[in-house]
C-alpha cells in the first residue's frame, strides 16, 4: 500500500469478529465518502435503503442551530480494499488503521448524518475540525454490508418492511420471498422492494412486504426443504391466471385502469391468495395448475356485488383486516372448487346477516 490512510483507533471484537473505531474529522467525510453514487443502483444491489432528501436539510439545520449542544452516534461503515492494523507497543487493542487510498469506503448506517454533515459544512467550515466517531468494518460482499445494514437498524429508526426483508439473510421467508420475486419476470418488474404504502401514481403494482406476508400464510410454521418451489410454481400459476394482470403484460390495460376498476392487485387480495395457496401446500396430492386455471372466471371489478363488505366497505374503500383475507379467499376457493373449512363456513354464515 504506497498511498494510505491512517487513523488513529481501537480494536474490538463482535461475533468473532474485529472492528475498529477511529475519531474522524468531519471534513474528511467528503474524502471518505465522495458521493451518493448508490442513489442510482437497484435496491437489492446497494447496502442501504434509498436517501430521503428531505431529511438532510432538517438535521443540518439541527447541527448549525445547536453548535454547542448537538450529538450524533456514530457512523457505520466498511472498507471495501486493502487495510491492516499496526497495534501500538503497549496495547494490542489500540493502534493506527492503515487503510489503501484505492479502498472505497462503503456507509452501512448513517448515510443521512454524513450528508447532513457535509451540507452544514458549506455553511460553517469550522465545523470541520470537529470529529465524530466512525465503526470500520472489513467488506466482506454486499449480503454481508446489507445484513449489518439490517441488524443495525431493526432495532433502531424503522426501516421500511419491505427493505429489510430484502436485505435481511437471516430470515429464511425473506430470503425465499425476494427469491421467488425475481424468478418471476412480471412480479419482479411491478414489486417495490423498498416501500411498504405505494403512492396512487407507483409505477409498482405490489411491495416486497406484501408476498411475505402472503408467502408466512401459505407456508406457516413448516418451512420444509420444497418450500421456495412450491411458492415459485404457486405465484407462476396466479400470474399466469390472473385475467387483468395478463391484460396488463399484454398492454390490453393500464396500471390506472386496474388500480381504479379492479381489486386484482390489492395487498389484501395477496393476503387471500396466501390463504388459498396454504391449501395446495398442505394437500401436495391435489393438482394444483387445474384449481388454479379457474382463477379467470372470478370477476375481480371493485363495482361487483361479490365484493360488497368482503374486500370493499359501505363507504367504497378498501377492508384491510384479517377477516376480509378469510372472506376474499373464501370467493377464491368457492371459484376454484375447494372445500371450505368450519371457519370459513361460519364466516359465510356471518357475512350473509350483513350484507
């Protein structure tokens, strides 16, 4: 390494594992961390969620407004490229962190802080000799700086659902669930992986979080070992079936058009499509591409009288609670031609005195 960093740092250990945590002045963020460049990289292919912009002036103006008084925990970041610790003679936790210049420094919490940082330097530069502390960690691929991404921040400010099951390696449904989303072309390309609300005018259709959900109801407590290919043939079969998303691949219909006169995308009608597909996971013997092809003759207009009080309440907007999943599924399996448990009978029983 002929052209270095160093920082002056501690040593410590986690899960086997060795960090370090350097006292860093603040202008040498901008060196460090030179630009927002993940701004334009697909989700699943960056370490962090999405910078909200609209965050940086409010916490730069916190720090110019309180110069004597203001606080920020650290930052979280790993070295992507060539370092090494030289301890110092009397301690072997404490020494200087050699760090290549051609290493990239990747952000793995904090990235909001760092940019307010920079933005209140452009209006003070005395800021700049004033430090915060940063957590080095070694790069060890982008499962493992979007893992720490996860783990740093569950417990912290709320992330969206959707973007910590992307990023989270743990949780063996979120990884079977982003899985099963890019293995099928019309899920993947109308799914946020970020967003758990998406905005009337979303250019997705779904969010990651909903087919979690979906995919916990289908599969339950028994993840067994054909779980992931069971729920890949399951949503092939729904997608495939599925009249209006069909019209929309075969642009025979809008988004708008779908959105506004259809509830065939609705996240409850997910929901009822999990409980529906929990049928065919627990009778592996019945053939499921034959039930499943008469998912086209429901009729799926949010005017229908079917889904009076089922998925659309009196004052027109749509029912988003459990029993509006049990209700929904039950039209499906009705549609389909699969019994009906005691509670989905009783429910029908119960629906038939409101409507």
């Amino acid at each position: 390494m002929d052209f270095i960093y160093k920082f002056p740092v501690v040593k410590g250990v986690q899960a086997g594992k060795e960090y370090y945590i350097a006292m860093v002045p603040l202008n040498m963020l901008t060196k460090l961390f030179p630009s927002n460049e993940d701004e334009f990289v697909l989700p699943e292919y960056r370490a962090q969620r999405k910078l909200n912009e609209a965050r940086i002036p409010v916490i730069s103006k916190y720090i110019l407004e309180n110069r004597d008084s203001y606080v920020f925990s650290a930052l979280a970041a790993s070295i992507d490229g060539k370092y090494k610790f030289m301890p110092s003679g009397l301690n072997n936790d404490t020494g200087m962190l050699e760090v290549s210049m051609d290493s990239k420094f990747l952000i793995n919490d904090g990235q909001h802080r760092k940019s307010a940082i920079l933005e209140a330097l452009r209006e003070d530069e005395s800021l700049g000799d004033e430090t915060i502390s940063i957590v080095f960690y070694a790069d060890k691929g982008l499962e493992r700086s979007q893992q720490i991404f996860t783990d740093l921040n569950k417990n912290a400010v709320k992330t969206s659902n959707s973007i910590a099951e992307l990023y989270d390696s743990r949780d063996e449904m979120a990884v079977m669930t982003r899985n099963v989303i890019w293995n099928i072309e019309f899920l993947n390309l109308y799914t946020d992986k970020e967003k758990d609300i998406l905005g009337k005018f979303s250019s997705s259709l779904f969010t990651l979080n909903t087919f979690y959900t979906a995919n916990k109801l289908i599969v339950g407590r028994n993840i067994g070992k054909n779980a992931e290919a069971f729920l890949n043939e399951y949503w092939s079969h729904i997608v495939k079936n599925m009249q209006q998303w069909q019209e929309l691949q075969n642009k025979e219909i809008t988004k708008v058009d779908l959105r506004e006169n259809y509830i065939a995308t609705q996240s409850i009608v997910i929901q009822a499509l999990g409980r529906v597909g929990n049928y065919f996971y627990v009778h592996s013997d019945v053939n499921m591409d034959e039930y499943i092809e008469r998912l086209g003759n429901i009729n799926w207009n949010r005017n229908s009288k079917t889904w009076l009080m089922r998925a659309i309440g009196k004052n027109g907007r749509i029912i988003t609670n459990k029993k509006a999943t049990l209700l929904i599924g039950n039209i499906i399996k009705i549609e389909m031609g699969i019994p009906l448990s005691q509670e989905e009978l009783d429910a029908e029983e119960s629906h038939k005195k409101i409507v």
